[in-house]
C-alpha cells in the first residue's frame, strides 16, 4: 500500500484545483442585476422597447407565442423557447436594450429532445477539452518526466540510506523503518514539485494546504489502511520481534519474513505465506518463540509399577544427557509425575535450540535415545493393562470356556 499512497497524494492535489479552476470561470455577473445607472431625461417609452424587442425575437424564430411587456423600463418576457440557451440569449438581448434597467425572463423551455443540439453541445466540450489538453501537454509532460526523476531518486536514496546503515549495529527492522520512511517522503517531495509544475497556479503551499484538507476525508475512508501504517510504524520503530523471529499469533505461527509499513509476511511452518495485518499483530497477543536462543522441551515416559523408580530415573537421565541436541549447560530434569493407569509416569525436561525444528529434532532424538536405554536396561515401559474381577470361580471358568 505504501507504493500507492503517493498517487493518493496526487489525487487529492489535483481534484481541488480543478474545482477551483471551474469555479473561477463560472464566475459571471447577474445578468439580471440593476443597471450601473436608471437614466432620468431622454428616456425611451416603453412601448418603442416593447416593439422592437418583439421584432427582434420574431426574426429569431427561436420563441413560440412570444410576449414582451415593459413597465418602467422593466422588461418581462413570456412565452415559450426551444433550448435553454435561446432562453438565456433572450434575456441578454432584452438587457443590453437602450434604456432596460431589468429583464424578468418567464420563458418556458420546450422539452424536445433535439439530438443536433445535444451533439453539437458535446462536440464543443469534447474540443475545449482537447484544445485544453494540448495546451497543457507540455506541462503534464515535463510533471511525467519528474515523476520519474522522483522513482528513480527515490531507488537511489534507498540504495545509499542501506549503505549508510549496513555495518550499523541496529535492529533490521528500525533500518527498514527508516528506509521506507525516506522512500516516502522523497516521493512525496517529488508529487510536490510536479503538482507545481503541471499547474502552475498551485504552490507548495496551497498543496499542502490541500493534502492537510483531503487527509481528513481520506483518514475516515480508510481507517483501517491508516491503522495498520501506524502499527507497522511502531512495530518497525520498536516491538520485540524481527525480521528472521519464529512468532504466534491468532492461529498462526511462523517466521517473519519481511515487514512492512502496513503487512507482516509470516512464513508458516507448512512452507504458507502468512499476509497478517500489522494492527492484528499490534493489539493482540504475541509469542515470539526465537526470544531466547534455548527453549525448554518437556514430554512423559512411563515405566511399569513393578520397576525401581530411582533406577528408572537414573536411566531416563543418562538416555536425555547422551543426545547431542541438548543444550549441555542446562540441568536435565526427571520428575516422578503420577500414577497412571498402567504405569508410573515421569515429566522429563531439557533444553534445546529455541526454533520449531530444533525442538522437534530434539524430541525425536530424545524420544528413541530413551527407548534404547530402557531396554538395555530391561525397564519395561507397559501398554496399558485391564483387570477383571469376579465374584465366584464358576463366573471366571464360564468366561474362560466361552473364549475357548
């Protein structure tokens, strides 16, 4: 997502200043405001306004059961046209009259769909569009043309922000914060000056003024894009686990390929790719695996009930201490657990390296290096056993005979 934001940016930049370029050629007088000046002497009566502003719509053919009334130098037009542009050069023509101080256009439209109309009406907008566009042409390409200095800037600050933190002793991720950052801004310096460039009626600040606006209605829109770039902010700037980490988190449990400014890439231990959202991993619980080098690995060995239990012991300790994926420095740990049904069960403990395999290669070797030495031991290690209780011998034989 951080790719996009720049062009977002853009948006924002360039969608306000249309408006305000259309705005600004709306801007029209009132065609029906008052005269500058209502003349006093010398004033032509209302009836010569009235005949020959009815002489003048009659050789237009444009109005059907045309009505000019004028009282006062006030001109009141009814009747019918045939487009709205026809009705709105009445009024024009009636204003620009000697002597008119107002016009009052009653004129209905008629509602006639004439598709020459349409066309040409279409046609006009379609060519002050083009002739716009190749005005400006010259400009959009020099602002392409930055754009790609920008692309290209951006590649070569990060390449030089890597070099400069290569041989830093710092967290990969913090590097990577950093980085992502300077890619950020050196894109957002360059949609500036290109903004600038392609219009040149907006100025840095007038932009950032925009940006500042848009980024309110955009925060609401994407609240959940916004969220997880501040939690993949923080959680690069300073969290407890990074890139290369072993870590669990609703359900998923992996190694931390890469993060990002909004997703963490988690490599699950089927070989899967995890996308996890960055505010997922922010608000609920972690367990980073790989926190410590050595992890503690624990499992049960039963022994049958008619065994030495400290003999027992003593085999089960040298059988765990003999595996070489053991982590020495620790102590080897035997428990006598419980009675179970069948046997007497021992918590058996070691430490071993702090990854998944590590630990499931340890078990495995842990597992057959005590099997081995029980049974050069002769320890027997039981399958579960039934007993059966009668009440008389003659129940016991029955049973016996009916197996038989």
């Amino acid at each position: 997502m951080s790719r996009f934001l720049p062009f977002l940016l853009l948006f924002q930049m360039v969608v306000p200043l249309s408006a305000q370029e259309d705005a600004s050629e709306e801007e029209e007088i009132d065609k029906n405001a008052p005269a500058a000046t209502v003349a006093v002497d010398d004033v032509v009566d209302d009836a010569s306004i009235e005949e020959r502003l009815s002489q003048v719509f009659r050789a237009a053919g444009w109005f059907d059961e045309m009505s000019v009334v004028t009282d006062n130098g006030i001109v009141t037009i009814e009747g019918t046209s045939d487009s709205e542009e026809h009705s709105q050069w009445a009024t024009n023509v009636a204003r620009k009259t000697q002597d008119v101080i107002a016009v009052i256009n009653k004129l209905e439209v008629k509602s006639v769909v004439d598709l020459s109309s349409s066309k040409d009406t279409v046609q006009k907008s379609l060519d002050t569009l083009w002739r716009d566009f190749l005005v400006r042409s010259p400009l959009l390409a020099a602002a392409v043309f930055l754009l790609f200095l920008t692309g290209l800037l951006a590649k070569l600050v990060g390449w030089t922000v890597s070099l400069v933190f290569q041989n830093r002793k710092m967290r990969t991720s913090l590097k990577d914060l950093i980085l992502q950052l300077t890619f950020i801004a050196v894109w957002i310096v360059g949609l500036l000056a290109a903004s600038v460039v392609a219009f040149p009626g907006m100025t840095p600040a007038k932009a950032l003024t925009v940006l500042g606006l848009g980024s309110v209605a955009i925060g609401f829109a994407f609240k959940d894009i916004f969220e997880n770039f501040f939690a993949g902010v923080l959680i690069l700037w300073r969290y407890p686990f990074d890139r290369g980490d072993f870590i669990s988190c609703e359900g998923v449990t992996g190694k931390v390929d890469q993060i990002t400014i909004r997703n963490t890439m988690i490599r699950q231990l089927d070989g899967e790719l995890a996308v996890v959202p960055n505010a997922t991993l922010f608000k609920n619980n972690v367990d980073v695996l790989t926190d410590q080098p050595y992890r503690r690995v624990r499992l049960t060995c039963g022994v049958a009930y008619s065994e030495d239990i400290e003999n027992a012991r003593q085999v089960i300790t040298e059988a765990v201490q003999s595996c070489d994926t053991i982590e020495g420095i620790r102590t080897v740990q035997v428990f006598a657990k419980e009675f179970a049904d069948s046997s007497v069960n021992f918590e058996v403990s070691w430490w071993t390296g702090s990854k998944p395999t590590e630990m499931r290669r340890s078990r495995d070797q842990v597992v057959s290096a005590i099997k081995r030495y029980l049974d050069d031991a002769a320890i027997e290690i039981p399958f579960p056993y039934r007993t059966l209780t009668f009440k008389s011998p003659a129940d016991a034989a029955a049973l016996a005979g009916g197996e038989a």
